[in-house]
C-alpha cells in the first residue's frame, strides 16, 4: 500500500486517508501503549522498506503533513510520535550502561596491562 503513494489521484487519496488516520490521528494521553505500537510500526514499515530508499517515506509525510492550512491534530500526533520515540531510544540507551559497565572493565583491564605504570 506504501509503494502506491505516487499512483493516480483516486489510490493516492485513499493511501493518505489510511495513513492519516492509522498514524497522524492524536493518541489520548493515558493510552501510551497505543502510541508506542504506533511509532514503532512507522519504525518497523520504514526499516522493512530500507531497500527501496526512503523518498516514499519522505513523499508520504510530505503529502500529508505539510499543507498549507496548518492542522493541529496532525501537529499533535507528531509530536506525540517523536516524544514517545525520543523516549523509547533514551529508555534503550538507559538500558545499554549495564551491559557496557560489564564490558567496561576490559578496557580498563587492558589499559592497566599495556599502560606506563606509576610509582606507588
């Protein structure tokens, strides 16, 4: 359905209209899991489409974002996908310190080995 973004006007229109209201449609604050599902499907269809290049994508989002009559809605589930993205990459950084504090300790190792030791 992704790759008929830039078919004639009648699948082009219905394209949008799917894609709008599936992911540009503002979540209600206390459904988070509803949001996450939602920013990580636009994650999932752009990395299985990676092959393809990423002007359908860029195509798609410029089609139904940037009009020009602003719209709110649309401004706001923006928003709400990029925070709860932004979130989920810093939840997944937080997660990565233990796993680097264990392997941490070779390169200290290491530099203890290899390095100029001091006097005590």
């Amino acid at each position: 359905m992704i790759r008929r973004v830039n078919d004639e006007d009648g699948i082009k229109k219905l394209v949008h209209e799917v894609f709008m209201k599936m992911w540009f449609t503002p979540v209600h604050s206390h459904d988070a899991g509803l949001l996450r599902n939602k920013a990580l499907l636009i994650t999932d269809i752009v990395a299985a489409n990676r092959d393809h290049g990423y002007e359908w994508i860029e195509q798609l989002f410029k089609n139904l974002i940037d009009t020009s009559v602003p719209n709110p809605q649309v401004e706001l589930a923006c928003k709400q996908i990029v925070d709860c993205l932004v979130q989920h990459v810093i939840l997944f950084e937080q997660d990565k310190p233990s796993d680097a504090a264990k392997s941490s300790g070779q390169p200290a190792t290491i530099n203890s080995i290899t390095g100029p030791k001091t006097k005590e």
